[in-house]
C-alpha cells in the first residue's frame, strides 16, 4: 500500500496538468513518499485527457478515470475514494490554486497527530469578494448546523485517513460536506491547517453563485438523513403530536368556552363559526398525517437491508468475518 493517493477532480484545465503533475513528482521525491496521482477527467471537452495520457508515459505513478459526460465534482470525488489505494488520501483542485508543497504537512497530522480528516483553511485568498462573501455566510451556518468548527469547508485541499474515504459515498454537490458525513459515520478527529490560496494561472473558475443554493439545500439534506435516517419516526412522530395536540387543545377550549358561556346565559358563537376552530382542525388532519408518515418510513426503515450498517474501529482477538457492518479498518 502506497503512502498518499493525490487525487484530482478537472474539468477543462489541459494548460495546468503538467506544472500540477511535475510538482506534486517534486515534492513526492524530496520527501521519499511512494505515491500516486489520480486524475479525475470530468467530461472535458479540451486536450486534458491527451494531456493525463502523456503524463502517464512518463510517470508510472499516474493514474487516471475519464467520465463519458460531466457528473461534478462529487462523483468525481467518489470515483477517486474508491479507486485509490494508499494509507493518506489529499484531494486537491487542479486549477493550481492549490499548493503541492502542503502536502507533507497535512499527511504529518494525519499519520502523526491522529486525525481523521486535516481540512485547508485558505486564510487569505485571491478571490473577488462576490465569492468570499458568499463563502463566508455559507462556512458560518455550515458550522453552526453541523458543530465542526472549520473555517473552510469548500477548500478542495483536503487530507482523509484512508478509513474515512472507504466508508463514506459523496453524490449530487455533497462534496462541500465531507467532514460532515464523516462526523455523522463515526469519525470524529477533524481537524484543519490553514494552506496558501494562490491565484488562478489558467482558465476559468467552473462554478457560478447557484452553487451556494444548492449547497445550503444539500446541507438540510445531510443534516436530515444523518440526523433521522434510522429513526424518521423521532423527526416526524414529534411534529405530528405537537400539531395534533395544539389542534386538539384548541378545539376542546372552543368548546368548553362555548358551554361556560351557554351555562351563564351569555352570548356565545357556534364553535363552527370561529375561523378558529378550522385552523385547529388542519392542525389535527396535519399532526394525524405527519404520525402516519412517520409510522411508515419507520417500517421502511426497519426492513432496510442496510439497518444496521454500523461500523467497526477495531478488532482484538477476532478475526474479520462477513456480516451486517462496514468495517473501517483497512
């Protein structure tokens, strides 16, 4: 098992592979890492795939998997996880914003300081403040919602144990959220290193601002499922008894109102004549309906064939067996 995959999700960046490729040899040899390099062709329409096939002829520590059609950066993410093989895994853009010779450093926190994932921290970057303003609010909720305290979740400079990346599957735009995923599957260490953030060389930045609408949907997403995937009817049983109950408590205070007022011969409306009473029995219909649907992802859940995918840190004395869990040891 080699020492560090690198793997690098592109789309369109032919003119910055070979510089990329040259230093990340570099730095590898300086620091005697056996190694390999994992290119991600995400559907390029240029010379990018020629240009990895070139640079595999001359270094046999380069890798590389071309998509037929551009599926983003996720997929592409996910498609390295599971192809590469190697104690630390380090993610990074190939743009070249991203700089190889922080490579030693965060593999030393890993393999040295005992963290799960070492996340970059880009403390002063070179973007425009349309961009680092957006970044900024979207990393604030990111850490209020999730409890990880990182400066930096869309940093593409990114060190993994190679545990995490074996027991975790990034899809649609959940690349964002990785430290999230990994805390929610039982790896806690996560830790960050703040890295240079250099100026784009070449081409064009691919992502455009709806990036952040889909990344804040994403994160409700991830919140919900880590959060009540195994147990829906504690998220959606809860809110049915609430609104059943004010729906029900509304009714009867309608109704007993209605009588206090009959028994002392007081004017008095009929209980039905109060926009009241419907608005408490929507809230009874409603409650009624959030209790079954929480009953039935329930069942659902609890006839999953992955209902109990926990997984394992370690062993004494047993030997490794087929069965119901994801084992993350390597």
């Amino acid at each position: 098992m080699k020492d560090i995959a690198v793997i690098v999700p592109l789309l369109d960046e032919e003119e910055s592979l070979p510089e990329l490729e040259s230093w990340i040899a570099r730095v590898m040899d300086e620091h005697d890492f056996s190694y390999e390099v994992l290119f991600v062709d995400d559907g390029s329409t240029d010379n990018s795939w020629e240009v990895i096939r070139r640079l595999s002829e001359k270094n046999p520590n380069v890798r590389a998997l071309r998509f037929r059609r551009n599926y983003g950066k996720s997929a592409a993410l996910d498609a390295g996880f599971k192809l590469s093989d190697a104690r630390v895994v380090i993610t990074m853009d190939a743009d070249l914003q991203d700089s190889p010779d922080e490579i030693p450093g965060l593999y030393r926190k890993i393999t040295e300081e005992g963290y799960d994932i070492v996340s970059g921290w880009k403390k002063k970057r070179y973007d425009p403040l349309s961009k680092t303003i957006p970044t900024k609010l979207f990393n604030a909720v990111t850490r209020k919602m999730s409890g990880i305290h990182l400066h930096d979740f869309n940093c593409g400079l990114k060190a993994y144990r190679r545990d995490v990346v074996k027991n975790i599957e990034v899809y649609g735009e959940m690349h964002r959220y990785i430290p999230v995923m990994a805390k929610w599957a039982g790896f806690q260490r996560i830790g960050e290193q703040v890295v240079v953030h250099r100026p784009r060389k070449y081409g064009t930045t691919k992502f455009g601002m709806s990036r952040f609408i889909k990344g804040f949907l994403d994160l409700l997403s991830i919140f919900f499922v880590g959060k009540f995937s195994k147990r829906p009817m504690h998220f959606f049983g809860s809110l049915g008894v609430l609104a059943f109950f004010f729906g029900f408590l509304v009714a009867v205070w309608l109704i007993v109102e209605k009588l206090i007022a009959i028994a002392h011969e007081l004017p008095y409306r009929n209980v039905t004549d109060q926009p009241l009473f419907f608005l408490a029995l929507i809230a009874i219909v409603v409650g009624v309906q959030l209790f079954m649907t929480g009953f039935l992802a329930e069942m659902l859940s609890r006839n999953a064939i992955d209902r109990n995918n926990y997984q394992v840190a370690d062993r004494i004395g047993l030997a490794e067996r087929a069965g119901s869990y994801s084992a993350a040891i390597s």
